[in-house]
C-alpha cells in the first residue's frame, strides 16, 4: 500500500513537472493557428477586387474624404522635382496643409489641373506657367529661364475649393519585347485634384492658417 501511495506521489510530481511545459506546447500551437488566420485573411484582402465592387463602394483618397466630393483646402505650391522622378520635373504640385480648415497630419503632395471653365492664376507645368506669365507658349526652357519663371510662384500659399479624383495610369509591366518601354512610371492608381475655385491666393513669405 505504501508502495502505492510513493507511486502515485511520485507520478503526480512527474505531471507537476510537465505541466509548464504542456502550456507551452499549447500556447505556440494557438499563436501558431491565429497567425495562420490572420495571414488567411490578410491574403484575403489583398486580393483583386471587382470593377462591380470598386463601383458599389466609395474610395477614400489622400484628403482623407470620399473621391469625388468638393472640399477646401489650404496648400503651397512645390515643384515636382523634389520627388527626384524624371516624369515630374516639369511638374508642379500642391502640398496640402488643411483641408476644411483643419490642418493634416501628413501633407500629401498632389497633382492638379484646374477645372476648365475656370478663371485661375495656377499652373500645373512649366509651359502652362510661361504662358500664364507671358501669354504665349514656349516648348522648352533652360534651367535659368525656369528658374526666373518660378520665383515668386513657388512657395505660393494658396486656398482653393477642389475635388480629388481618381485613376489608373503609368506604363504596364512585361509588355511584349518587341514593344518599346517609353520612360515613366509603372502602372498604379494614383489620385490628383481638379480645382474648382481659388479662394485666397497670397505670398510665399505669408504664415498658413494654423
């Protein structure tokens, strides 16, 4: 009997003994079968949608608003070429600082075209802001020509009512090797802003709306 009773003791211990490590064992094995489902569904979500969804449901753009929906904005207009991308260097874009009077966390920078019935002092690129300037149209400039054209333009705080909107653009991956690779960006959806207004215009030296 008293054999029996060691035993026992002796096994109970054992257990005692295992059970941290069964716990572990156990804990892994769940972390392991969450982390499954979450890639599952991560994969899920990632995936392509439909032009039915894309058509069913509302895309929020760079604004932090629904595409398509008129807003005021505070912005400075940048030149394109701080992005260090060929494409845009004879561009100009708008960093946005508020929208709807309250100020973003993180300024995007967007391109922009005005809306065409539209009477605007804004141009988008270089030879929109010579003939803007000089009323006639010049195909190419110099470095000293530009540089003289956009003093005073950049850094221009401007306020404007826009909407964003959205589309898909760029050269495509593996076109066929007998199609030439003209020089861009690769294909993607990418938002800008069409300007419907302009507001307030002022100095690049005036302070921004806080």
């Amino acid at each position: 009997m008293a054999q029996r009773v060691i035993g026992t003791e002796s096994f109970l211990r054992d257990q005692r003994k295992l059970l941290p490590m069964r716990l572990h064992i156990l804990i892994v094995c769940l972390l392991v079968t969450f982390s499954g489902n979450l890639n599952a569904q991560d994969n899920a979500a990632e995936g392509p949608i439909t032009l039915e969804e894309l058509y069913r449901r509302n895309v929020v753009g760079q604004l932090g608003i629904i595409l398509g929906t008129s807003t005021e904005i505070d912005a400075e207009i940048v030149s394109g070429r701080s992005l260090k991308v060929k494409a845009f260097d004879d561009v100009y874009l708008l960093k946005v600082t508020h929208v709807s009077g309250k100020k973003v966390s993180q300024s995007p920078l967007m391109q922009f075209s005005v809306f065409g019935p539209v009477a605007s002092q804004l141009a988008s690129q270089t030879t929109e802001l010579y003939e803007l300037k000089y009323g006639t149209k010049k195909e190419s400039l110099n470095a000293e020509q530009i540089e003289e054209l956009e003093r005073g333009y950049l850094g221009k705080k401007v306020k404007l009512t826009v909407y964003e909107t959205g589309g898909f653009g760029g050269v495509p991956n593996r076109l066929p090797q007998e199609v030439p690779v003209p020089a861009g960006v690769g294909f993607h959806f990418s938002t800008s802003l069409i300007v419907l207004e302009e507001v307030v215009a002022s100095s690049p030296n005036e302070k921004p709306a806080k």
